[in-house]
C-alpha cells in the first residue's frame, strides 16, 4: 500500500465519525457510528481477561472493521435494516477491501468469519456489538427511544449473549437497568 491508497482509504473511513447511529448519547444527541465502534473494541479489550481461550485481537479486529461498510451506506439500525440493506452494506465493504490488494485476503476472511458467526470469536463480536447497542440506550434520554425500543431493549441479544456466562450477566444487568429506566420514565 502505497502513503497515497493509505490516505485515501482513511479518508473514507472518516464518514464513521460523521455517519450517525439510531442511538443516542447520554447528552442527547446522535452517537457516531465510530463511537459505537470505539466502545466496543474498548469492551473487548477491557475483557481480555474474562476470556483467556479466545484470540481476542481477532474479536477486536472484527470489532473494528465490522461497520466499515456504514461509511459509506450510513447506519440503519438492526431491527429496520432489509437483505437489500445488507447486500448494499456487504457491496460497500467489497468495494473498500478493493482498495487494500495487500490486505484484502486478510480482511475479507475476517469478514467472512465475523458474518458467518461460527467461531467464537465472532459470537463474542456479535454479543459485545448487540450489548453495546443496549447499554447506550440505557444511557440516552427515554424520549429518543422508539415505543417498539422499550420492548426490544429487554431481550436485544439476549440470545447472543447467552453463549458466554459473562456477557449472559451482563445482559441480565442491563435489562434491569432497561426496567429501571422504563419504571422512573427517565
């Protein structure tokens, strides 16, 4: 990769920190797709410990690079987004990858597994990600969230976690505090 495709490729990925999520941040305003993703490999790494047979540089490499593609669609939140949202996303990963020939294998496995969610690496991914999600809506204002969100918000990767002791407990703390939240109507 040549100093220019280096900084052209960044520059793409800049569109994370201007592309907003559905979320939003506890100040009240939209969370940025890099933020989203920020917090989640910080949990990976702040986990590290919680899951000493896992290769857990590999969860926070898919935690990085799983919402590439939003830089370039944006981000449609999980409970909207269609196969053709999906495909679109999956096109606008391909298209990036283009642009990294000595890096694109590499990165196009770590997609590949990370989708597929068959290592447990990646059902560890998926369960930080869809956590994450519920953790920041426990943090924003209650007026931000959709009527379909307070029910969502209870079981939203429920099933994902359940795959790890330590993530099922961190599910059943944020779905109490999901109900807290719905109780005081903060």
């Amino acid at each position: 990769m040549t100093p220019q495709e280096f900084m052209d490729f960044i520059h793409v990925l800049e569109r994370m920190k201007c592309n907003t999520r559905h979320g939003w941040t506890s100040t009240g305003r939209h969370e940025s797709v890099a933020e989203h993703t920020f917090r989640i490999t910080a949990m990976a790494l702040l986990l590290r410990d919680e899951f000493p047979r896992l290769d857990m540089g590999r969860v926070m490499e898919m935690c990085i690079v799983h919402d590439w593609g939003e830089a370039v669609t944006g981000d449609i939140p999980s409970f909207l987004k269609t196969e053709a949202d999906e495909e679109a996303e999956s096109a606008a990963v391909d298209a990036l990858l283009s642009r990294l020939p000595d890096q694109r294998e590499r990165l196009s496995a770590l997609f590949a597994e990370l989708n597929a969610l068959e290592t447990p690496e990646a059902r560890l991914f998926k369960a930080l990600d869809r956590i994450e999600a519920v953790i920041q809506h426990n943090e924003a204002p209650l007026d931000t969230w959709l009527e379909s969100e307070r029910r969502l918000n209870l079981e939203y990767g429920e099933a994902d976690c359940a795959n790890f002791p330590f993530m099922a407990e961190l599910r059943r703390i944020a779905a109490g505090e999901t109900e807290e939240k719905l109780a005081a109507g903060k």
